[in-house]
C-alpha cells in the first residue's frame, strides 16, 4: 500500500519496526522467552494425566443461540449411543439461576435451575451423564 494513503502513525510504526536496530535489542528477551516456552514444553510432556487418553469434542461457537448447537449434540449422542460408547454433556447451562456450583442433572432437575438445554438434554438421552 503506498505510504500516502496509510495513516501517518501506521506508516512511522512500520518504518521503526523495519529498522533492524529493534531486533538486534529485542533479541537476548526474545532467546529468553524461547528458552522458557521449551523448558514449559517438557515439563508439560513429563507429566501425564489419567484423562489424557479419553477422547472429547467441543460443540459450540462463538455466535449464541440458533445455530443448531443442541440438535447436532443430541444426533452425536445417539451414534455414540448406538455404538454403546459412554457420553457426559458438560453445559454451563443457558437461562440457569446464577450459582457457581456444578452438579449432575437427573432427568427431573427443573430447568431453571440446571438450564434449559441441558434438562432437555438429560430428558431426552437418559443413559448420558450431563
């Protein structure tokens, strides 16, 4: 983009960030931050957690409402269902009382309390545990 339809500041920014002068200062913190992200990796990969073998999904998104987010759960639950796998729905349950505490929903919880899409969820798929 030419220099002179672009935004005085923007066009000072990028001309100080080419100046190689920047990256020969930044470069003892940028090998510091390297060596501490390769140190964090493998004290990472050292240690394992019991649940690292169990395999899960996310379904959502970042828009709300309308996108088909709980039909698409239920239609995952019921083939894992028919292939007799085990499924738990973690929810944070929308249109839920306000309350920081998790709890298991039974197929008679009241949706204001455990939120309506998870109450529809335990109503309609009784042996998940949501």
């Amino acid at each position: 983009m030419n220099d002179e339809r672009r935004h005085p500041i923007s066009v000072a920014i990028q001309r100080q960030w080419q100046n190689l002068t920047w990256g020969w200062l930044l470069l003892p913190l940028s090998v510091l931050y390297r060596l501490g992200v390769t140190v964090h990796r493998q004290s990472k990969a050292m240690v394992s957690h019991p649940l690292d073998d169990v395999p899960f999904w996310v379904i959502g998104n970042r828009s709300v409402g309308g996108n088909g987010k709980t039909p698409f759960l239920l239609w995952v639950l019921s083939r894992c269902r028919r292939r007799n796998l085990k499924t738990v729905v973690i929810s944070k349950g929308y249109r839920r009382k306000k309350t920081r505490e998790a709890f298991i929903i039974a197929c008679g919880h009241r949706p204001d309390l455990a939120g309506d899409e998870p109450s529809l969820i335990a109503r309609l798929t009784p042996e998940t545990v949501v």
